[in-house]
C-alpha cells in the first residue's frame, strides 16, 4: 500500500513538472526596451567648448624691431588703442626722401601747366611757321606774275612745310611735357601716401575692442606680418559651437532655447540657437551650430567643456521609446506595452522623431515595450523576457 501511494505522487510529481515545462515552450519570447524620458537620451544632448565671440590675432603691417609693447595680458582695451610700435626711424627717412621727391616733381608739373597754358614751347614755331606762310604767299604772287623763277617758289614752299613739321612738333612735345610732369607728381604723391603707411604701420592699434590674451611681441625682438604678435577675445558674448547630424537638424532652428552645462564648474547656463551652418560636412554628415550663452553675471571661462541639450525636454509630456517598437496599423500608431510579463496593444501618438528614437505620448517613462518578438503578437499573451535594452 505504501509503495501504491509513493508512486502515485511521483507521477502526481511529474505530471506537475511537465505541465510547467509545456506552459514555458508555448510562451512567446520578447525583447524590451524601457520607454524613457527626455533627460536620459544621450541622443540629445550635443558637446563642445565656451568659445568667445570673435578671436583677432594681431600682426604688424610693416616688419621692424619691437620698440615698446603698451598692453599686458588680460587687459581690456578698444578699438583704436595702441597695442605695441615698432622702431620707424628708417622709415621716416624714406618718407623725407619721397616728399623731397614730390616737392620736386610738383615745381615741375607747375612749369609744365603754366608752359602748356600760356603755350611758351610752341608760340615761337608758330610764328616761324607764320612767317613761312606769309613769304610763301607773297613768292607766289611774284610767281604767278612772272617776276621770279619756279626755284625760289619751290624753296619757300619747302621753307613753309620745314616750318609746319617744326611746330607740330612743340605743340606734341609741350603737350607730352605737361602730360608726363603731371604723371610724376602723381607718382610721386603715392610714393609719399606708401612711406607715410609703412611709418604709420609701425604704431599697431587694436582692430576691435577686447581682451588682450596672448602676446609674443616683446621690445627688441622681431615682428612681421607674418607671425601674430598677440591676441585679441572679444568675450562680450559668450558660445558653444556643436556638431549635429543632418538627421537631427530638424529639431533645430534659430532662437530655440538651450541649456548648457558646463561639468566643471557644476552650472547650467541658459543659451539660445544663434545660426546654423547651411552646409553639412559631407565627410561626418554633421552640421555646425552655434548657440549663444545668455548674459551672466558669473560667466564661464574659456575653453570649458560644455553638454548643450535642448531646454524643456525634461519637462515635456512626452516619452521616447526607440523606433523599433512601433507598429502601425490602419495609419494608427501603437506599441506592445510588457507589465508582469503580460503584453498589451496600446496605441500611441508620434510627436517626432529624435535621433533613432520617437517621442511619442501615451506612454510614461519606465514603461517596457517591445522591440522584437519570437511570435506575431496581437495583446493578452504571457510572454517571457528574453534581455533588456536600456
């Protein structure tokens, strides 16, 4: 009897086991993904470093020796200041020598226009030539009434035409001289303009107002146009330049707000999207954009590395679950919700894409939907949860 009842209830037993192993094989396999929330999307949040608005390195205009640097490091100056000169002496001489040079060549041009208006060069032609005509004139007469031979009339006649060639000759050559006198003085004018530039190059002035932030020029030392002797920041405004991909800038446009945070110090700081570039890098499909920190009282320092993400996000109504969890039917959009791992159909509506997520209402953060399933799905199945995305 005894061995009746312990058989019975290993069968019992094992009737139990199977049940329990049949229930497991029949069950669908699902993976999830956990719906989040805007602030926990790595996705939105974009880097870079607190830059200031405009950066001018300055060179000299002229190469020369560093006479006396008049600024310092981190001071603020404005347009127009005095930054550093360079050693002009050479210069200035050059410049005596081109305006010595251009009194010259205007005493020269003066002569020139007073010969050219009172025709000094050529009036003394033109009355050799008058003379010419008038005995040619009267030759002629003679000739005509037979009172002199045909050689004396030929030898006027050459007389008048030598006397023509002669002051067509001064009046081309009164004209070149003023022509050319003026030419000079001109050039000579601008040979002064350029020494007085190279003199006046070697006082540098600030291009803009800023800070002074580096300098390499010192006195004695070398300068040229080709290496920057120091730099100007022009930190009236601060910015963070970030890399976004083309597929993401439709969220994007002038004037969104931005939060940017700036790890190091333990702040976040207001901004706003100031421009975006038209053109995306056709190597990294990324497009620059540029956002503007708001005035601060306590602003960041330069350099700084900073997390800019769009503002409000956090605060939305919205969810974000990664786009293989939808499903469509019948143009509604909806997704397979896992609680207690049963699923249920749950329609959704879709915002907009983000990145390789939606943002969709109807769902909370830390709800679990499914992205992948071993079985067609329609609600109510018990389902087992093969691994999870986060």
């Amino acid at each position: 009897m005894k061995n009746i009842l312990l058989f019975t209830a290993v069968v019992c037993l094992l009737c139990v086991l199977l049940a329990g192993c049949n229930e497991r094989v029949e069950r669908i396999t699902v993976s999830t993904a956990v719906v989040k929330q805007a602030d926990e999307l790595s996705g939105v949040v974009w880097h870079g470093n607190i830059e200031a608005l405009h950066t001018v390195a300055v060179s000299p205009g002229a190469s020369g020796k560093v006479l006396e640097v008049l600024v310092s490091e981190g001071q603020y100056v404005k347009a127009g200041d005095i930054l550093f000169t360079l050693d002009s002496s050479d210069l200035e001489l050059q410049l005596k020598q081109a305006q010595a040079a251009y009194h010259a060549a205007q005493v020269a041009a003066a002569n020139a226009a007073t010969a050219y208006r009172e025709n000094t060069l050529v009036l003394p032609a033109q009355i050799a030539r008058d003379d010419a005509e008038a005995n040619y004139q009267r030759l002629q007469t003679l000739y005509e009434a037979a009172a002199i031979p045909a050689a004396e009339l030929n030898a006027a006649k050459s007389r008048l035409e030598t006397a023509q060639a002669q002051l067509n000759a001064a009046q081309i050559n009164q004209k070149s001289a003023y022509e050319n006198t003026q030419a000079q003085a001109a050039t000579a004018q601008v040979a002064v303009e350029a020494a007085g530039k190279r003199v006046n190059d070697c006082t540098i002035l600030a291009p803009s107002s800023g800070m002074i932030t580096k300098i390499t020029a010192e006195p004695g030392a070398f300068a040229s146009p080709q290496a920057p002797a120091l730099t100007i920041i022009d930190d009236s405004a601060l910015l963070v330049k970030i890399q976004v991909l083309e597929t993401d800038i439709g969220q994007i446009a002038p004037g969104l707000a931005m939060d940017i945070a700036v790890q190091a110090l333990g702040q976040t700081y207001a901004g706003t999207v100031d421009w975006i570039d038209t053109l995306a890098n056709t190597k990294t499909g990324m497009i620059e954009v540029s956002v503007m920190l708001n005035k601060t009282a306590a602003p960041p320092r330069l350099g700084l590395t900073a997390d800019v993400q769009i503002s409000g996000l956090a605060k939305a109504a919205t969810a974000y679950v990664p786009e293989a969890a939808l499903l469509t039917e019948n143009g509604l959009a909806y997704v397979f919700v896992v609680e207690n791992s049963i699923v249920n159909k749950r329609q959704i509506e879709i915002v907009k894409k983000t990145n390789a997520n939606l943002e969709v209402k109807g769902l909370q953060a830390g709800e679990e939907v499914v992205i992948n399933s071993s079985a067609a799905l329609s609600g109510g199945e018990q389902v087992n949860v093969l691994r999870w995305q986060n």
